[in-house]
C-alpha cells in the first residue's frame, strides 16, 4: 500500500490492482499567486481554496492565465509571487515529481513506439516499481477507462478519445492527491467531447480524488465541476457553483461569457433609467405585442427545440430572444418591442461592468 513520509507518498502499487478509492487526496490553497513573463502579467495576485475531493473548473478565454496558473499548480512554472500549498505543504520550493501531482495534457504526449500498455506502466516505471506489479496495476486502470481490448495496440492505431483514455490511465495509475487537466478534450469532435466528458466525471466519482481542469468551452465548465473559477487577463472574476456564475454573474464579462447564447446586456438608459447597464438571459427577454423597447429583428434561427429571434437596438446594439418552437415567430426585418420582468434584470455598473447587487 502506499506509505507516506514528510508529506511525500512512496508508490508500492501492491493495492492498485483493486481500482479503490485513493488513499490520499489534498486540498489546494494559493495565496496571493503571481506569475510574471517580463511585462506581461499572466497570473496576477490569485488567492483560491480548492477542497479536497473537489472538481474545480478554471474557465476563460485564451490568454487568460487559467493553464499557467494549473502549471503553477503543478510546478511547471515558478510563481513570481504567493504561495502554493498542497495539502499543509508548501510546495513553492518542491519538484514536479516530488507534488504527488498528475498531469494530463491536450496534446496526450504517448509515446508513439510504446504500447498501450507500456505507455500506462510508464510513470511506474521510472519509479523502479517491479515489473509484475506494473503490469498488474495497468490492467486496472485499462479496465477502469475500458481500455483492456487496446493494450497492446500503439497510440497510432487508436481515435483521438481512445488516446485520451490512454493519457487519463498513465495519470491515475500513479494514484496522485490531484489530477491537472489541461482542456484534454479540445482536440476531439464534438460526439467523442461529449462522451470523453461523462467519463471523466465518472473517473472523478470513482477515484474521489481532487481534479483542476482547465477549459475555455462554459459547456464544459457547467456540466462537470462542482465550482467554477472564471478568469479574465489573470484575474479570478469570480468563483462559484455553476448555478451561481450562471444566477448571478458577477460582471457583465462572466454574464456573457456563461451560457449559450450569452446574457443580452442592454445599453445604459434604453430598458432602465439610470447610468448603469442591465443584463437579462435570452430565456428571460420576451417579445412584448403592447409595451417594451423598440428593436429590429435581424435574423430568426430555428434550431428545433427552439427559435432564436435576434433583434437590433439602434444600429448595433444585439439581443436574443430565446421562442418555443410552437410559438409563431416574427420575420426579418419585423419592428418588435422586447421586455424583461424586473425579477430576472441584472444591473452591472456602465464603466467597470461590475455587479451592482452583490
């Protein structure tokens, strides 16, 4: 079984062979977390708890920071400044291998020459773990992810979630205290995405283990963390469940970067009078016969389970309303008033974009 010592978990892989929850997992706290690349600022002043067990999404855009914050995480990168801890561990000063962290990257990394098999046992191995046992705990982590028809086939001959499969059994057969994904689904179509994510959830419920996942796509984010950590130009704009980031956004950047389609955001003074600006989900703008504000609709989308209406305030300013299918539709070029119910209108300060009703 595993043995620990002065934080640091020796692997003796003898109990591995039974797929049993971990034996040890961590917590993640980052304190005042910087990372610097000369002038630019990819990491700026990041305090975030991550509980053990806990699947913690970082989302974003591209360039926002969430993967060098997971390599720092990691230790791929050296902060410039803050703390990391794993556990009660700092580990500022501590080796990537020495972290008891997994990585998991987009680009799979398999060895191309190696089996299946040999890819899996290879973390093991550079831990001079016995041969019998490596095989032993390969096996079951191919059984875990359904991989024991390809074990001996090489990376070449397998589909992009196959390979996928591959690069999520070598990380848990090492049993680390946190898996670090760095959005693995990004290069898989939409149907194997879709597939891939449910079996990572389910690894997730199955191992109990701590897992940070990095992504840009908020389906993903919705659907498989149990909180959400939205970034911005290295900033965390907010952290959350994703029922929260989606209910109450915490700027207008999380409201329209949450949900598909975005939050409508209404120019300052056209739905309310006042300086600020109001948000309202597409869901909750209606197309009103008698009283609202006046628009132009610029494109009706059918998408079957629903009709998407997209209407113009003035030259540019766009909305969405979100029909049922059964309900008729306007055409293009029709002159429409829209209206949101007081209760399910979002104000957001016209200059920061911050959230006015915290």
């Amino acid at each position: 079984f595993f043995q620990a010592e002065d934080g640091i978990r020796d692997d003796l892989v003898t109990g591995v062979q039974t797929c049993a929850l971990p034996i040890y997992v961590a917590s993640i706290r980052l304190t005042g977390v910087s990372k610097h690349f000369g002038e630019v600022k990819a990491v700026d002043d990041v305090s975030l708890d991550i509980a053990d067990r806990e699947f913690m999404i970082l989302l974003g855009p591209s360039g926002c920071g969430k993967s060098t914050l997971l390599r720092t995480i990691a230790g791929l990168e050296d902060p410039t400044a803050g703390e990391v801890f794993i556990g009660d561990r700092l580990v500022n000063d501590v080796l990537p291998k020495d972290r008891d962290v997994a990585m998991v990257f987009q680009s799979y990394a398999l060895y191309p020459h190696k089996t299946v098999r040999a890819n899996i046992e290879f973390p093991l191995k550079v831990r001079g773990v016995d041969k019998a046992e490596r095989a032993t705990a390969a096996i079951a982590a191919a059984e875990t992810l359904g991989l024991t028809p390809y074990l001996d086939r090489r990376p070449g001959a397998l589909s992009g979630g196959q390979r996928q499969r591959v690069a999520l059994a070598r990380a848990i057969v090492r049993r680390p205290a946190v898996f670090c994904m760095d959005e693995p689904l990004s290069n898989l179509d939409a149907k194997l995405r879709a597939e891939t994510r449910a079996e990572i959830v389910a690894l997730h419920r199955r191992l109990d283990a701590t897992f940070v996942y990095v992504t840009h796509d908020q389906v993903e984010a919705m659907t498989m963390g149990t909180r959400v950590a939205v970034m911005r130009d290295g900033v965390l704009e907010q952290v959350g469940t994703p029922r929260e980031v989606y209910d109450r956004p915490a700027s207008v950047f999380v409201a329209q970067f949450i949900g598909t389609p975005p939050m409508n955001i209404f120019p300052a003074g056209s739905l309310e009078s006042g300086p600020h600006v109001v948000g309202a989900r597409p869901e909750h703008t209606t197309i009103d016969p008698v009283d609202g504000l006046s628009a132009t609709v610029t494109m009706v989308e059918h998408l079957g389970h629903e009709v998407q209406v997209v209407c113009a305030i003035g030259d540019e300013h766009r909305v969405i309303v979100r029909n049922a299918p059964s309900g008729g539709a306007p055409r293009v070029g029709d002159s429409v008033r829209l209206s949101v119910s007081a209760t399910n209108r979002h104000r957001f300060d016209a200059t920061s974009g911050a959230r006015l009703d915290q």
